[in-house]
C-alpha cells in the first residue's frame, strides 16, 4: 500500500508556488517596479515648493532672457532666426533645469534619507531604482519642450519641424544624458544645499558651449568646432537639426536630406550617452556622504 507525499505547507494567502498568488507573481514586472517608483517620486516632488519651483517656474524666467542674448547674436551673424533659435534654445533650458538639476538635488536628498538604500533591498535593480526616480523629471521635461514646440510655432509664427522624429530622438537622447550626468553629480554632492554649487559648472558650459545662448554659427569655427564635442551639444544639436533641416552651415535639407548632416552628432551623442549610463553606474553613491 503506498501513501501521497505530503503537501507541502503554503503561506496563508498563496495557492502554492506555480498558483495565481505564488512568489512569481506576486513580483512585479520591471515596468511596474518603475511606474511604482514613478508615483512615489511624484508625491515627494508635489510637496517640495523649491523643486516644483525650479521645474516648472525657474526654465520659464530663463527662456525670457533667452530672447535677448540671441538678438544680439543675430547682430553679429547674417540670416540667424531668433524666434527659431529661441524655441530650440528654450527646449534645451528645460532639459538642463528640469532634468540635470533637479534630478541631482533628487538622488541627493533621497540618498541622504536613506530611500535609495531601503530601495536596494527590495526586488527593485539599482537601475530601474535611479530611473524610477527619474521618471517625473524626464516626463515633465518632454511635456515643457512639447508645449514649447506647438506654443512657440504658433505664437511666433514659425514653420513646422523639418524632420520631427529626429528633434524627438535629440529630446530623448539629452534626457538620458542629463539623467546620468545628474547620478554622476549626486556622486560628489554632499548635501541638497550644495546641489547648487556642484550643478553650476555643467549648467554654465552647456548654455554657453552648446549653442543655447551663443548659437554655435556666430562663434569662431575652431572654438564652434570644440564646442560640437561637449557632452550635451550633440543631442541638443539633434534637436536643431531636425527642427531646422540643416546643421546651420546650409540651407534645409528637408525631412531626408536632414538625416546627412545629423549623423555625426548622432553617433557622438550616443558615445556621450553610452559613458555617462556606464559611469553613473561605476560611481553613484547609495549611502550617505559623511
């Protein structure tokens, strides 16, 4: 006579490990472990008056004193088009204030309360933890270029983008640059207070190097060319190209003639983008600077 192997005993609230409440699926897939940590930073950003400040407030009075800086590059270089240049210059503000700064005094404050480490010993990776985190910035960054987009092409009359997926890939390309240049700047922040200080320097290059308040066609052509290898030019080159159809050196190429003269800022944008994801790995502090 032969007796059944014993059940094994199951948790209160589980059918068993292969039921409909066992371990596998009670974890949650990546993309809900993101939209999770999504919400959560969302309600940490509503509350904070200083970081709702700076991103939605803060890149609207920077884009006021875009108008005149370009006017008077438009004095020095013939056929400059300030009210174009002042759209794609404005998209590139938001990106560097939403999401570089902000993401940075982020991953500091959230370091310095100890969330990011709690964060580690759950199921969460570390990179779905910091794009988690990310995840407002970056949504809200994309939501101000986009308004900027259909506001300032109405309001100032501008032509339609010359080739829209490709401003869309130099949006998303500077917004995975930032996010990790942001990781990397949290690195050597020692406090929120000091965010300020060790996001300024970034901050000024890219709004002088990148062509955001100089554009890079009134510039020397040894010091434009220097400029275009800069971290955050070539993306954001991406996005004048494609609004443009040119690089500024011609006239617009069109939607396929666009593609030529943006591959070179393309393939660098990646290797910037590509180094900066690696580095943010390598060095991000998860706990506390002492």
């Amino acid at each position: 006579m032969t007796t059944a192997a014993p059940t094994p005993a199951v948790p209160a609230g589980r059918t068993g490990p292969t039921g409909p409440t066992g371990p596998a699926a009670a974890r949650r897939s990546p993309a809900a472990r993101l939209l999770a940590l999504g919400r959560a930073e969302v309600t940490l950003l509503s509350r904070n008056r200083t970081a709702l400040f700076m991103a939605l407030v803060l890149p609207l009075v920077l884009v006021g004193s875009l108008r005149s800086a370009l006017r008077a590059a438009a004095e020095r270089t013939g056929g400059l088009d300030v009210n174009a240049n002042l759209v794609t210059s404005s998209m590139g503000v938001v990106l560097l204030i939403v999401v570089y700064c902000n993401l940075t005094t982020a991953y500091t404050a959230r370091r310095t309360d100890l969330v990011l480490k709690r964060l580690r010993t759950g199921e969460a990776a570390d990179a779905e933890i910091l794009l988690g985190t990310a995840l407002p910035s970056i949504g809200l960054a994309l939501l101000q270029c986009l308004l900027l987009a259909v506001g300032g092409a109405a309001a100032l009359h501008l032509r339609a983008p010359a080739n829209p997926p490709l401003v869309l890939l130099g949006l998303v390309l500077s917004a995975t640059l930032l996010t990790a240049l942001a990781a990397l700047s949290s690195a050597v922040t020692r406090s929120v207070e000091t965010a300020g200080v060790t996001t300024l320097p970034l901050l000024l290059v890219a709004q002088l190097g990148s062509g955001l308040l100089i554009p890079l066609e009134s510039l020397p052509d040894g010091l434009a060319d220097a400029c275009r290898l800069l971290p955050t030019t070539p993306a954001l080159q991406l996005v004048r190209t494609g609004w443009f159809g040119t690089d500024g050196t011609g006239p617009s190429e069109g939607f396929l003639g666009s593609w030529g003269p943006a591959a070179p800022p393309l393939l660098l944008s990646l290797v910037w983008a590509a180094a900066a994801v690696w580095a943010a790995g390598r060095w991000f502090r998860w706990e506390p600077r002492r």
